[in-house]
C-alpha cells in the first residue's frame, strides 16, 4: 500500500567510497556535519536526487566527524560539500586516440569530476549527473 521511498544513502568509512566508485557509475558525496542548517537543505535534495536517478547513479551522505580521513581526502574546508566521482569521457581527438595504444577496453580511472561548497540548486545537480551518464528512473 505505501512505499517507502528511497533515500541518499550514508556512507561510515572512505572504503565505501571506494566500493561505490568501482562501479563505474557517477558518486556524488554530500559531505555534511550534524547541526548545519544549509546541510539540512541539501539533505532533503540529495533525498529527491536518490528517488529520481535510482541505480543509474549512487547519491551518498557522509559525516565528516564520522569519517575524518574524508576532511584531507577531499581538503573539506566548509560543509555542506557535494563532490561528484566519475570515469572521465573518452577523449575525441586523434592524437589522444593514438596514445591509448588501441586499448578501446581500456578502464579509465575515477576522477573528481566537480565540487562546490554551501546550496546548490538541485536542477544543476541533476545536470551534471546525466552529463556523467545518469538517467532518470520512470516512476
């Protein structure tokens, strides 16, 4: 009769970063701390992210006093942080092409893709998600 709808999952150690990033699907970390207002805010956004995109992408929260190697990891100066790990897209020219050594198999690393400290508005979040290979889910 009633769903319980998803949330933003919480992340307790950098490995789980780590898990998540192997997947190969974009990660975007809410870097929070209890109290913050802002972070309030962004908690209710990264919830509705979690319902829209689904397993296509993996939408986390993370304490920072919870997991202190994230604050050097990440050089967390201000909370709330969302930082977004992808694979980077292939590169378009030829001559990066030709340095790949015709590995089209080739895995590419996960890299910080974007960052940004304070509110952010949740249709530029959504944005940067399908710019890193998100979809929608059809509810």
């Amino acid at each position: 009769m009633f769903k319980k709808k998803p949330k933003a999952r919480t992340i307790m150690s950098m490995r789980e970063i780590d898990e998540l990033t192997s997947t190969g699907k974009p990660v975007l970390v809410d870097f929070y701390q209890v109290g913050c207002a802002p972070c309030q805010v962004m908690d209710g956004i990264m919830n509705e992210l979690s319902r829209e995109y689904g397993s296509s992408a993996h939408i986390v929260k993370a304490d920072i006093a919870r997991i202190p190697d994230a604050t050097d990891t990440f050089k967390i100066r201000s909370t709330p942080t969302m930082v977004l790990l992808a694979t980077a897209p292939p590169k378009k020219s030829k001559k990066s092409r030709n340095r790949q050594n015709g590995s089209p198999g080739a895995k590419r690393p996960v890299t910080q893709r974007w960052r940004a400290s304070g509110l952010v508005q949740k249709d530029q979040l959504s944005r940067l998600l399908e710019s890193n290979g998100a979809r929608k889910v059809d509810a």
